[in-house]
C-alpha cells in the first residue's frame, strides 16, 4: 500500500476531498475480485482520533454498469465525486460521521463510514442528497465499536 495525495488516476477516480484535517491521509491498495481490478482507497485515521463516538458502521453501495475493468465511466464518477463531496460536507463537516474506506471495482463502489448513530447518518446523508435526483444506492449498517471491518482494510 503507498500514500498519496494526487495523481491522475486517483484524482480520475476520486477527485479532490475533504478530510479529517489538513494533514488528511489515505492508503491506496489493488486486489483482485475474479477477473476484475478493485481499488481500495483506506483513511489512515489517527490512533488519538476518538473512534468511541462513532460505533456504528455505515455502508453504501452504489452500483453502476462497469466499463472496461469493472469501473465506472466519467459521468457515473462525476455524480459519484458529488455525493461524496455533498456527504463529506454535511456529515463530516458537522461532526455526524466519519468516512474510512471507499472500494471501487466490478460495478460498484462502497463507502464505508462510522456513525454515532444509524440514526444520526441517515438524517445527515437525507440533508445531504436532498435536491439530487435519485441514485442507484443501498445503505447497509451494524455495530463495531471496535471498527473491526477498518482494522481488515488496515490489516
């Protein structure tokens, strides 16, 4: 795993984001799913962030028609990059949740957050996507105060 702050890809990819701090980190890492390339994007949290304040595990799946390796074309990433900008504004921006992990490959892409609550998120990502048109997404969630499925991703 190598961490980055820019490049082609990643800004292809991801666009520019907001973080934690100015100092916001995160570790880029390839697999395999079958045939078909995944690109694991994991924050490199620090160890004095209060992980304590957000025990519940939220996820988001958006699914899209793949192209070439199993990623999405340019108009499905830009209406990607929004919402995650939009959630990253009003859920970390305001201290809701907190953004770990996005893995992108074989038509899908998961962000996964921590939450205080699943209630507290799912107000938080209504506000954020109020006024966009619907998008092709599932939202999952579980306790893990221990933030066991990051430590996976971090492992």
């Amino acid at each position: 795993m190598t961490s980055r702050k820019g490049g082609q890809m990643w800004n292809r990819l991801f666009g520019k984001k907001q973080g934690l701090d100015a100092g916001d980190h995160w570790a880029v890492a390839e697999g395999r799913d079958g045939e078909m390339p995944l690109i694991f994007r994991i924050r490199e949290i620090p160890d004095t962030f209060d992980r304590g304040r957000f025990p519940h595990l939220i996820s988001i799946q958006w699914s899209f028609e793949p192209v070439g390796q199993g990623m999405p074309d340019q108009e499905t990433q830009a209406k990607m990059n929004e919402m995650e900008e939009r959630l990253l504004k009003t859920l970390e921006g305001t201290g809701q949740a907190v953004l770990t992990v996005i893995v992108t490959g074989n038509g899908i892409r998961e962000f996964q957050w921590y939450a205080p609550s699943p209630d507290i998120m799912m107000a938080g990502l209504n506000k954020a996507l109020a006024g966009l048109p619907p998008l092709p997404i599932e939202i999952s969630g579980e306790e893990d105060p221990n933030w066991e499925a990051y430590g996976n991703f971090r492992s």
